[in-house]
C-alpha cells in the first residue's frame, strides 16, 4: 500500500488566512488570490496541519455522499495552482481533531486576477539584504528635494 499524500504550504510563495468561514489564498509570485468556501476552509486547514489525503477523503466522504470526490478534485486544484506542494512521508503521528462535523458542502475554490498587478508592485518584497524599512547609510533622503 502506498502512503497518501500530504501537503504543505510555502510561506514564501503563498500566504493564507481564514475569517468568517471564508480563506482567502494569496500567491505572492504572481499577485493572484483565491477565495476558498464551502468546506474549502476546513480540507484546507487541516491539509496544511499535515492530514493525509487518504484521511480527508475519509473524513469528508462520511459527511455527504460527495465528500470523498469533491475533497479530491479540490485537493489536486491546490497542487495544480501551485498553493500546496506536496510534502515528503512522515510516517502517520497524532494529527489535530477535525474541525467540525458538519454536513458537507461542496468546496469552491475561486480565482480573482483582478489585482495581479498591485500585488506584485508591493515594494516590501524587492528588499535589500538590510530588510525594511532600514534607514540609509549615507544620510541621504529616498525622496528629491525641489529647488
């Protein structure tokens, strides 16, 4: 038998937080945000705390007649986007409880390229090695004065 996959999320590359039942998943390389619903928020969360695939399909098959294919389908969109990676086996250890034994509904992954642009404008990612904000060593001002 072959172990399941398990994920694991680069907080170089993505960055996630989850309000109201919503997550919102932002890849900084490209400027690109997804939105995840349904029960997107809990397959995700308990994706990044280390879950096997085998035990979400599990989980999430018991809750509605759905669950393990749609789990799946969602699980591979995340790998596919580049917002998960696969992690390497770590053998099977406590894993966190699940969230909620909620109905199933169906997650959605949504993608907005709407704000690509402005994302990656985000002049906190173009640092120096120094980091910022750092004050310059040559006691000049970032900014022109006008004569």
């Amino acid at each position: 038998m072959t172990e399941s996959r398990r994920f694991v999320v680069d907080p170089r590359q993505v960055v996630h937080e989850t309000i109201d039942g919503e997550t919102i998943l932002i890849a900084l390389e490209t400027g690109v945000y997804y939105s995840l619903s349904g029960t997107g928020p809990e397959i995700w969360n308990l994706a990044v705390a280390g879950w096997p695939e085998q035990a979400l399909v599990s989980e999430m098959g018991g809750r509605g007649p759905d669950g393990a294919d749609a789990t799946r389908r969602l699980l591979d969109e995340l790998v596919a986007e580049g917002l998960v990676t696969e992690a390497a086996p770590n053998g099977h250890g406590d894993l966190p409880a699940a969230g909620s034994s909620e109905p199933f509904e169906a997650p959605v992954l949504k993608k907005y390229t709407d704000m690509e642009y402005f994302l990656q404008l985000d002049p906190i990612h173009e640092v120096e090695a120094a980091g910022w904000p750092h004050e310059r060593q040559d006691g000049q001002s970032d900014k022109t004065q006008v004569a």
